[in-house]
C-alpha cells in the first residue's frame, strides 16, 4: 500500500516535470550578463517591434504561445498544444497559472486582445496575422483561431507574437508600454537608459522555472570595433555581428571565443526579368556562371557565409539539399551571352545599398566586376538604405540590384515569394511555378510542405530569376565564463544560460 | 542693452520659423517612413494604412500647419519608431550631451588657451614647434580613428577606463579627451594667431617699456585683447557640441544628442527630426548671442543698443 502511494506521487512527479517544459527552478540565482548589440529596440511594445535586435531584448520579457527549442523544432510556451479542427480553424490550449509580472492572470483574454491588436492594419506585426479571420475565446484556457484561407505558417509566426496583458495594456495605453513592458517571460523590465542600457532582472515565478542568471544588460554599441572591445574587456559577455574581419582579433584571446550559426539572412541579387536581355533565361544562367561566389564569402566576408543554390537557405523548412549552386564558369557564360545573342555582352544598371548589410557595397563591387569580365557592363550605383528601401516598396529598383531577405517564420514560403507572381515584391512570374508554390504554401503538413517546396526549387534553379549568392553566418563574441551557444534561428535567448 | 537682448530674440523666432520649414520640407522629401518601419511580407493595405495613422496621406502643407499648431502648444508629436514624445526624447539626451560638450570644451581650453599663449610668446622655439605638430595632428586626425586607439589602449590593454557607455566621472574621460583634441586644435591655433598679432602692437611695446612684468602685460594687455576671436571660435564650438557630436558619441556608445539625430534622419522619424533640429537650432541661436554678449564685457569698446 505504501510502495503504491510512492509510486503515485512519483508518478504525480513525473508528469509535473513534463508539464513544465524548463528544468526545475535552479538554485541560488545570480550574477550579471551583459549583451551588446549593434542596435537597441525602438520600443519595448510587443507590436511594434520587430528588428532582430529588438526581438532579442522583447523575447525575454514577452512569452509567446509557442517558440522553437535549441534543436529547432516548434515546441508550445504559453500554450500547452494546439489542435487543427479544420484547414482553416485552430484550436489553443493554454497554460494555466501563469501570470504577468505585474500580477494579471494569464489567460484567453490575454490572448485575444493580442491577436486582435497585431492583426489591426497599423500593427507592424500585422503581416503575421494577415490572415487571420477571427479570434474566440472558447473558453478561459482555449482559443480558437479561423483564418481566411489554410494559413500553415500560422504556428511558426505565433513564435514572433508576444502575448500582452490586455487590461494593463488598455489602462495604461501604447505609448506608456513602449518604456514599461509587462509580460510573462523569464525576465521583468527594470530599467531603460534609452541609446545606451537596458536593465532586465529574473523572473523568480517563472512557469518554466526561473533563469539562473539574475540580472541582463543590453547595451547599445554601434560601432564593431568597439563592440570587441567590450568583449575583450569583460564588459559584455556576448556580441552581436561580430563583424568577420575582427574575428581573428580575439583568436588568442583566452577569455572570448567566436560562435558561429548557419544563418537565417540571405543576400541576393535580384534580376527584373521583364525588362531588356533579362527576359531570357540563358542570360540570367550566364550572369550566375559569371560571379565566383565561392571567391566573394572567402574574401570579403572572410569565409562566413554559405553560397546557395536557390533563394532557400538551410535553415529554412523547404530547404533542397540535392541542388548544388551554380559553378563558376566564366567561359559557359560568355557562351550563354553568345547564344542568347549577346556575344559583346550590354550595358545595364546595377543598384545596391552601402552600410544595410554586411560588407553589401563590397559585395556589389565584385559582382560588377565579375559581370565586366564576361562582356556585361554594369553600372553601380549605391544609395543609402532609406531611399533604397523607399525606392524597393515601389518596385523602382532594377533591373539588377542586392537586396537581403529573412523569414521569421523560417519557411521557404517568404523566400519564395520574391519569385512569385502578382505581388509588388516579385520580379518574375511563371504561371507553372506559381500553381505549385500556391499548392505548397496552403499545405499545412510541415513535412509534406517541405516536399513541395523542394521540388520547386530545380525549377527555380533553372529559370535563374536571381543570382542566387549566399546566406550570412551569424557571428557572435562570447566570453567563455558563459555557459550559451547561439541558436539556428538566431534568437538570442538567455534563459536557459547559466554562468561557470 | 535690455532692448539688444530682445530684438536678437525676437529675431531668433524667425531663424526658427524658417529652420523648421526648411527641415520639415526635406525630411518629407527623402521618403517615406512607413516602409522603413514595416517588414518586407508586409502588404500594400498595411503600408496604406500606416501612413494614414501617422498623417502621411495629407497634403505636405497641412501637414506643416498641423505640426507647427501642435508645437505652439508644446507638442512636438509622438516619435513614428518609439511612439513616445519627441521631444522628450531630444531633452532626455540633454545632460549626457551637455555633459561631454562641457567636459571636452573646457578640457580644450584648459590646454589650447596656455598652450597656445606660450607658443605665440616662444614663436619658432620648440615649444611652438610641438604646439603647432599636436594642433595639426589634432585637426587633421580622424575622431573615430583616435577614440578606437583610446578604447584599445585604455580600455581593453590598461582597463583604467571602461570602453563605452556613460556612467559616471570615468565614463566620461575618454570620450571627453577624444572629442576635446580636436576643438583643442583649433582653439590653439586660434589663440597663437591672434596673440602673435596683439603681440606686435605698439601699445604692448609701450607696456612692456613703461615697466610691467611680463605676466601682467601678457595677461591683461595681450590676452584680454586677443580674446575676441577665440571667444566667438569657442562660442560656435560649444554652439556645435551641443547639439551633438555623432562621431564621438558612436565610437564611445555615448546615449547623445547626434546620435539622436541621426538615427532620427536615417528613419526618417520626422517628429524626432523636427524636434532635434528646432532644438540645435535654439541652441545654436542662443550660443551665437551670449559669445555676442561677451564681446561686450571683454571689450569695452563694444556696445550694444
């Protein structure tokens, strides 16, 4: 009889541990952790942020319903499972017991005035949301979500959506939240030194049991160079974009170390295939032939980046690893040109920003000259990253120019769309594509979705629409006394860090 | 003098009315902030219905008239980015700006004042020599460049500074030095200039003649004298520093006024443009009347009525 009540309250055990994902709550806390990043929030208001660096400092103050774990698979935050009633209805289940940091339960309410706020138009969160129909509160602890259409990605852009208190929210307004943020994540807001430090302190009451680092300091260092040297100096335990030329600066430094992730940003060259000798294929295959892409990420992004075949990354669902990027081969090139009847080559213009991405006007420097060698003339012009993206939104860019692209939800869907038809970010259309990529994006089974995609890709790969080049690497400077490594999905996320 | 002080005010509304018009005319000129603030994915309705909600789809001189009815009322209007008031974001970066403007200028004339005294007095001695070689290599020598060398050496191999962000006294060491070099070189150069032309007058000969020591002669005749340019030099530099030093303030992370302003322009966060220009330029405006108002009481010659 005894031994049967132990084994009850083991089993009562057991599955408490399983309910909350985190490990159990760690012992004596403490300590501080300082990251330094290139960029601060513009503000703390879960709506309106949505710059990386932002993401990284609002992830820990807001949970969402469902984020990715370190090996990338989605796994439920806020909720504890969701449930596909119909193609187009979703149902949540939510955590109980959880409360916001001010003291406000966590439940449904919560959860609609979120989604009803992120899907309002004005919402920079919106294209998130967009298709979603409605939100209903089945009861305190299920949501049932109905979307227009099938909206597979439904599930990973949730990861980006902080749930909000909604009547500290309504009593205190937007703009008050944007400086004082409340959620229920593992870390409270302390303080704010706007353009310079922003204070998080651990949340003791976390459902996912409290962090064992105390205290969080994201500080704001513009300049790469003086972001090393914080590291160097033990001011900051971790640096965003370590930018790759200063990598071998702390190769003998004992205290720091380099970590690196595949990457989730790419960086291509897009090619407006309605306009001059950019309608014909064989001269798109020729200008990827032409540009040694290898040369480019070994040289200018000193080797960390990966050339790709297509506009999918690796990191992202859909990724087809059977295609292999365009070799360089100048001579097919100039015998693409020859065939497609431009044996001396043309003139065209080639836009590109200076300063948005990594080493971007180096970049472009070497494609043109690249293009040169194979006959094609391009003339560069560089413009400052307001105007360019002013200029891209109203499809004004072309015919050849760099732009980079990411996907929250990283899903080949939003890459492929810059290939796609009909939208105002595309720059090709082929009506045979497109039928699949629609079939693809409306399929809601994660597996059979990326099978799609993948077959996809050998077309795209052959149509050329872009040249295709590369994905960056994240890089971050991490002080070794730090136990952290940098996710695929780069979400900085301290957590689960603990110090030596 | 009272009425002097009134007229140049007055006047100081009109160089506002007009830098506002100017700097409202341009920021709407270089493009629209709602795509700046919204993802790629984001839809042509989303785009439309933003610069609905910020006003962008008026005409541009209504949306000037409504802009300048809000900020008779102290409402600069909320910042697009930070959807917080903008001009509490410019005065919040008031101190720590103030702070390393003071801290550099009067660091630059601590040092370029003396230094260049003593240069002008020793003219081709090797005093001057190495005073002319720091004011040179002052001017001439990147500010990013030297503030990186600075962090290296004291921050990262010496550690006696911390290598960024503000704080307290030895927050602001580095950053103060680095940007006072460079006002020091002018000032220095300024300031042995006009001594070397006071230097050579007769009524110094005539001093120095009828006796007085040097220091006197030096201090009350030549220096007083010499004053007037350095002053108005010294006047517009802290005019300049005040409404921001970018550079400094990127390399050493300092939470300023340019860097403000700058992120503002890059943005395209207009309400924060407005409200950090409409600042400078008060400032400005300010700054340029007190170094007038010191002409005055350094020389007495000068009246203002």
């Amino acid at each position: 009889m005894r031994a049967m009540r132990i084994a009850v309250l083991l089993l009562i055990a057991m599955i408490g541990t399983l309910w909350a994902p985190g490990t159990a709550p760690s012992q004596a806390a403490g300590g501080t952790v300082t990251v330094a990043q290139g960029a601060e929030p513009a503000t703390l208001d879960a709506f309106q942020e949505i710059s990386r660096s932002g993401y990284n400092v609002t992830l820990h103050i807001y949970d969402p319903l469902f984020m990715r774990n370190d090996a990338g698979k989605i796994v439920p935050m806020l909720a504890t499972g969701y449930k596909i009633v119909n193609p187009t209805t979703w149902q949540f289940t939510l955590r109980q017991g959880v409360k916001f940091h001010n003291g406000e339960p966590f439940d449904a309410t919560a959860v609609k005035f979120t989604f009803d706020r992120g899907r309002l138009k004005e919402s920079p969160e919106n294209y998130l949301l967009d298709g979603v129909k409605d939100v209903r509160i089945v009861d305190p602890y299920t949501v049932e979500v109905t979307t227009v259409n099938p909206m597979p990605l439904l599930l990973p852009n949730l990861m980006s959506v902080g749930i909000v208190p909604s009547r500290y929210f309504q009593e205190r307004g937007a703009s008050y939240v944007a400086t004082h943020p409340v959620g229920t994540g593992p870390y409270r807001f302390q303080s704010w030194v706007k353009d310079d430090r922003l204070t998080l302190e651990a949340n003791r009451d976390y459902w996912g049991g409290a962090p064992s680092i105390q205290t969080v300091v994201f500080r704001l260092i513009p300049n790469p160079a003086a972001r090393v040297a914080a590291l160097r100096s033990g001011e900051a335990d971790v640096i965003t974009d370590f930018a790759p030329d200063l990598v071998p600066s702390v190769a003998n430094d004992p205290r720091v170390q380099a970590a690196v992730t595949t990457g989730t940003r790419s960086i291509n060259i897009m090619l407006d295939t309605g306009t001059g000798p950019l309608r014909d294929k064989r001269v798109r295959q020729a200008l990827n032939y032409a540009v040694d892409k290898n040369a480019i990420v070994k040289n200018i992004l000193g080797g960390f980046g990966t050339v790709e075949a297509t506009l999918v990354p690796a990191a992202y669902l859909g990724f087809n690893p059977r295609l292999r990027p365009y070799a360089y081969d100048p001579a097919k090139a100039k015998a693409l040109l020859a065939q497609a009847g431009y044996p001396n080559g043309f003139e065209i213009v080639f836009q590109s920003p200076r300063g948005r991405y990594l080493a971007d006007a180096d970049v472009s420097q070497a494609v043109v000259g690249y293009l040169k060698a194979v006959g094609v003339n391009a003339q560069l012009k560089y413009f400052e990253w307001g105007n360019y993206v002013n200029m891209y939104f109203k499809h004004q860019l072309g015919p050849i120019f760099l732009i980079g692209s990411g996907s929250a939800a990283l899903d080949a869907a939003d890459a492929l769309e810059n290939v796609s038809c009909g939208v105002w970010d595309s720059w090709y259309c082929n009506p045979g594509i497109q039928s699949r990529y629609e079939k693809a994006k409306a399929t809601i089974d994660p597996d059979r979705r990326a099978q799609l995609y993948r077959e996809i890709q050998p077309l795209i790969y052959d149509a050329a629409p872009i040249i295709f080049m590369y994905t960056q690497q994240g890089i971050y400077g991490v002080n070794r006394r730090l136990n952290w490594v940098p996710r695929s999905d780069e979400v900085l996320w301290l957590a689960k860090a603990t110090l030596k | 003098m009272q009425r002097y002080v009134a007229r140049r005010l007055v006047q100081a509304v009109f160089v506002l009315v007009g830098i506002s018009v100017v700097a409202f005319a341009l920021t709407h000129v270089i493009g629209d902030p709602v795509v700046l603030l919204l993802p790629f994915q984001a839809s042509q309705a989303q785009i439309i219905a933003m610069r609905h909600l910020f006003g962008l789809d008026q005409p541009l001189p209504a949306q000037y008239l409504a802009f300048v009815r809000a900020a008779l009322h102290g409402d600069f209007g909320l910042s697009l980015r930070q959807n917080t008031p903008a001009m509490s974001l410019v005065l919040d970066r008031v101190p720590a700006t103030a702070e390393l403007a003071c801290a550099a200028l009067a660091l630059a004339v601590a040092a370029a004042v003396p230094l260049g005294i003593a240069a002008a007095l020793r003219r081709r001695s090797i005093v001057d020599r190495a005073a002319l070689l720091f004011s040179m290599i002052g001017q001439s020598m990147p500010t990013f460049w030297l503030g990186l060398q600075a962090i290296l050496l004291f921050g990262v191999v010496l550690r006696w500074f911390p290598t960024g962000g503000s704080g307290g006294f030895r927050h602001l060491v580095l950053p103060a030095v680095v940007l006072g070099v460079f006002s020091a070189a002018g000032i220095l150069r300024l300031t042995r200039a006009a001594m070397l032309d006071i230097l050579a007058e007769d009524y110094l000969r005539t001093a120095r003649a009828k006796g007085l020591r040097q220091v006197t002669v030096v201090v009350k005749h030549a220096l007083r004298n010499a004053s007037l340019p350095v002053v108005t030099w010294i006047g517009l530099e802290l005019g300049t520093l005040l409404g921001g030093a970018v550079v400094t303030e990127t390399v050493f992370s300092w939470p300023g006024m340019g860097r403000l302003a700058v992120q503002a322009i890059f943005a395209r966060d207009f309400p924060v443009v407005q409200a950090a220009v409409l600042f400078a330029a008060m400032v400005f405006v300010l700054a340029t009347l007190l170094t007038d108002l010191m002409y005055a009481w350094l020389d007495p010659r000068i009246h203002y009525s």
